[in-house]
C-alpha cells in the first residue's frame, strides 16, 4: 500500500510545552483517523503537513514532497476543512467555493463549474446561492468541506470535520468522510471521538498528549476483543503465565483483561491457570472498541 | 409514474489547466476588488462605497463642466476655477472617508472570520496574498483620485485656445505629477490603515481608529510640534495627512493649503517625500511581519 504521509522523529514545542514528541508514522493510502483528547497535538500535526507550521525537529513527507522545504507543492495537491468557523459571512456558497477553487489555480469558469458540483455533492444544491452568514452549523461544515475538495485534491486533511453537529448532522458527514474514501481521494480526519473514527476510517493514528500511542489498520483492533478474567489465587503468578504464553493482558483492579487475538486465547487462559494453580471464577468476552485501546495504550 | 431516474454524479477528479501563483493573485485581487466595491454582496455592502464613487465621479463631472461653461463666457472666470491641486483637495478627502469605509472590508473579515486559515492552505504565501490585497486597493482608490484629473486634463486640453494636442504636449508634466500625488496619498491613508487594522477586526472600530488618527492625529501633532520642548517639531512629521498635502503643492507650485506642519516645523518637501515613502513601506511591513504566522 502507498505511503501517502511520512513523519520521521517529528517534534514540536510552543515553549515548555511539547505539542508533537518524537513521532515516527507512516500514513497508508486510504481514509486514516488521527485520534487523541483535545490537545493531544491534531491540529498542530495537521498544520505542519500543510507546511503552516515548522516543527521543531524531524522531517515530513507528504505525497511525496518535503512539506518543511516544499510547502506550496504540498498545499496543490492538498485539501484542508479547518476546525472551527472559518467561512465569510458576506459570501453566498457558491462564490467562495469558486474563489477557493481560484485560489488552488482553477481557470475562472471551471472554478465555477467545480463549485456547484462539489456543493451538489455535499447536499447543498438548493442553498448554494445562499449567504453563509445564514447557514446553519451543519450547512457551514458542508461547504468547508466542499472548498477542501473543490481543485481535486489527492489528500484531504479535515480537522475535527463533525464538532458542533447534531447526531443526525454527525451520521450525515460521516457517510460523507466515507464516500470520498470510496472515490478514491485519501483522507486524514482528526476527531477526538473514536466511535466516529472507527466507523469512517479504514486506518487510526492515535495521538496522546504528542506521543504515538498506536499507528495501525483499524479493522485489526476492530476484529479484536478482550477476554475479562476473574480469578481466584495470586494474580501475580498468572499474569506471569499469561506472559510466559506470549499472551497480551492487562491487569484493572480485580479482573484481568486478556487480548484476544484468536479463538485459541480460552486454551491459553486455562492453560495458565492450570500451570500457576489459580481458579478461575468467571470468564467474559468483551468486544474490544478503540476506546478501550486507547485507554489501555495511552495510561489514561 | 415517471421514469426519470435521478443519476448521483458522484464525484470526479479535477484535471483541467491549474495555474500558478499568478493566477491565484489575480483571483484575490478581483476578489478585493468586488469586496471593496460590495459586488456579490447583499445590498447594504454596496451602499456606502457606491454612494462615495458617485459622489466622486458627479463632483468630477460638475468640475469639468463648470470649467467648460465657463470657458465660453470668460477665461477669467475659468482660471479662478479649481485647478489639479484644488481637485487633489477636493478628493483626498472624499478619498479619505472611502478608504476608512472599504479599506477595513478588504483585510479584517478574513483574519476575524477565521477564513485565513482555509486560503493559507492554498498554494501561496503571505506576500502573495497581501500584494493582491495591495493591488485591489491601490486599483480601487486610485480611481478616485485619477479618474477625476483625468477627466479634467482632458477636459482643459479640449477647451485650449491652442487646441487639444497642444495642450497635451504643452503640459507633459501634469500626468506624472497626478500619477505621483495620488501615489503619495495612498501610500501614507493606506500605510496608517494598514497598521490599524492588523490589530483591529471590527471594521467599525478600524474605520473610526482610521480616521482618529488621520484628522486628530493631525491636529494634535501640529500643537505639540509647536511646544518649546527640545525636539518638538518632530512631531510634526506626525501630521501624517499634511505630508502628501505639501508634496502637491511643491510639485504643482500651488499654495492650496496654506502652511503645513511640517513646512512650518522648518522641514523641506522632501522630508515630506521621505516619510510617505516610510509610512507606505512600513505599513506594508508591517502587516507581512503580523501575518507571518497564518503561514
């Protein structure tokens, strides 16, 4: 699978403050999720790909262009749905898709074209004449991210593209998010809800306070669950078993979570509990979502 | 029931003509140009700024006009009507009142609107995006200022007892001074409002803080640089709307405005040169060092 987005030992720091710490990822070809709490270094992340930001240290490529040395060459082939309102409010849809489109290098009349296909696109045929100082929330998300795909970008960075909608508004973009995966353009969309990464994406990075917590497919920790073990006997002697087995836990107060990464994972169980001679007082399979994962992985 | 089947077109990737930076500079500066002008804005955008441009053009036009009646009753009267320098005058502060109500439209909506950061992820810098913002403002206010000399050049050429083409050749100097007035005039409105609204996003606000520092700016500076203090008639170099003022009337050798703080603080036109010149370029500076950090 392509690379489309590289990062080698990337760090950045406002002052004291470290935003991005080391990060070493390789992003696939495909729709990729950047996971992590608010703070956890997204945007910052999302602003260097575009070359607005110069990191600290490290290097970034993105579609093949160094984005530290070759920013502009980065930003034509890039799209870009900032968080937060960034639309003018004197200008209906339709005009600033167009001059968005202007702006990426498009000729005046298929700037226009563009626009009202990539509004038709989004839902927003009927109000693309519109003033944006008139549309509601989930309209403005829509148009932001019309102008983000309006020049035909290769990759999309769409930061936090579902904050402020309605659950019905939610759903609507997500399946958006996933239709233009399915046409081909790749996409990096942060979000610091997981259930709408696991959902939309087919790849996860997530981010914890500017670590790497996980890098990975997301249909891997998808397909995976957890086995909750109670026991009776020391805990200490089958973790050791468990590990010993090569088997991957965690140990929550009075039961023990047990990765289950195949259907063997129940021999494995007993198995350890016959060698460090514990009882096992009650077995439960759990599915295994990505907030489990990042909470396992990120110390939270 | 029909058999109209609805298509999802879906979506296709763009592989048309992309231009260059050129073009997305071109696209921002007639994006300015419609913004200054309220062109594909709601009416009330429109009002103000075409309301001023009126005004400016039927002023011209009344000038021009007064300048050919009178022409045919008497020479006397027509010399005793308002010449190049009387019209800088005239406009500059029709010019003025244009700028405080437009000039803010053109930068501040974009940074307090949080649109910056969907132009910025444009292939572009932030000199590219400021020099189209420049030239769309230089383009629009210029008009105020030239349009109207223009007219009355031609004019005047036209109702020359030496015939038109005489007195084009006759008076070669005049368009470069109405070019090089003009110029001095946007620089130093431009190069103050430049500065005030890099720091203030409501236009209301930029507008009054504009024109605050223009007309009591001016007055303030001409008091202090008149105090007995060691170093006061420095401070005539404050009165920032005086200095254009007095280039105009060395290079067309009229005594339009009487004194000027900086002439009465004992400094040459060239002084006067010198600091629109530092006003312009610093203005412009200034804002590309504010803006550093959108990209």
């Amino acid at each position: 699978m392509d690379t489309i987005v590289s990062l080698a030992d990337l760090t950045h720091d406002y002052g004291n403050h470290v935003a991005l710490d080391h990060l070493d990822v390789a992003v696939p070809a495909g729709v990729t999720g950047l996971v992590g709490a608010n703070g956890a270094g997204k945007t910052t992340m999302l602003r260097i790909l575009l070359g607005l930001l110069h990191p600290t240290a490290g290097s970034v490529t993105v579609l093949g262009h160094d984005a530290l040395a070759d920013p502009l060459s980065v930003r034509a082939q890039v799209g870009y749905m900032p968080e937060g309102s960034a639309l003018p409010k004197d200008q209906t849809a339709a005009d600033f898709v167009a001059y968005t489109a202007q702006m990426a290098g498009l000729p005046s009349g298929d700037a226009r074209r563009r626009a009202s296909e990539t509004l038709f696109l989004v839902g927003l045929a009927e109000e693309r004449f519109r003033f944006l100082g008139d549309f509601s929330t989930g309209m403005a998300q829509r148009v932001k991210l019309a102008q983000a795909i309006v020049h035909g970008p290769r990759l999309i960075l769409l930061d936090e593209p579902a904050s402020g909608l309605d659950p019905d508004g939610r759903v609507q973009m997500l399946e958006l998010i996933r239709r233009l995966g399915s046409f081909g353009i790749n996409v990096i969309v942060s979000s610091h809800v997981l259930s709408d990464i696991e959902s939309t994406c087919d790849y996860v990075v997530m981010l914890d306070a500017g670590r790497l917590v996980r890098s990975g497919p997301v249909v891997g920790s998808h397909s995976t669950s957890t086995v909750s073990v109670e026991i009776v006997g020391p805990a200490d002697r089958f973790t050791s078993a468990l590990a010993a087995a090569g088997v991957e836990y965690a140990v929550d107060r009075n039961a023990i979570s047990v990765i289950a990464d195949g259907d063997d994972v129940f021999d494995a169980i007993r198995d350890a509990a016959a060698a460090s001679r514990v009882g096992i007082m009650r077995l439960e399979r759990r599915s295994f979502t990505l907030e489990d994962e990042f909470l396992r992985r990120a110390d939270v | 029931m029909s058999d109209a089947v609805i298509y999802d077109r879906g979506y296709r990737s763009y592989d048309g003509p992309v231009g260059g930076r050129s073009t997305t500079r071109r696209a921002i500066v007639a994006d300015g140009i419609r913004r200054i002008l309220g062109l594909r804005r709601k009416t009330r955008r429109k009002l103000l700024p075409w309301a001023l441009l009126s005004l400016a053009m039927l002023m011209a036009g009344i000038v021009v006009g007064l300048h050919f009646a009178a022409g045919s009753i008497s020479a006397a009267i027509a010399e005793g009507l308002p010449q190049y320098a009387e019209l800088f005058d005239l406009f500059s502060r029709l010019a003025l009142l244009f700028i405080a109500v437009t000039g803010p439209e053109l930068i501040g909506p974009d940074r307090s609107q949080g649109v910056l950061s969907v132009y910025f992820s444009r292939p572009m810098t932030v000199g590219d995006y400021l020099a189209a913002k420049l030239a769309a403002f230089v383009s629009v206010t210029s008009l105020i200022y030239l349009v109207p000399q223009l007219a009355l050049h031609l004019g005047l050429a036209s109702l020359s007892a030496d015939g038109f083409l005489a007195y084009l050749g006759g008076h070669l100097d005049i368009p470069w001074k109405i070019a090089a007035v003009s110029l001095a005039f946007i620089a130093v409105h431009g190069g103050v409002l430049a500065v005030i609204t890099s720091y203030v996003d409501r236009t209301g606000f930029a507008a009054a803080a504009f024109l605050g520092t223009i007309i009591a700016g001016r007055n303030l500076a001409e008091v202090v640089a008149e105090a007995s203090f060691p170093g006061a008639r420095w401070f005539s170099l404050l009165a920032f709307d005086d200095h254009p003022r007095y280039v105009r009337d060395w290079l067309f050798d009229s005594d339009v405005g009487g004194v000027y703080a900086p002439e009465a603080a004992g400094f040459g036109p060239w002084t006067s040169v010198a600091v629109i010149a530092g006003v312009g370029l610093g203005g412009a500076l200034w804002m590309v060092q504010r803006y550093r950090r959108f990209a």
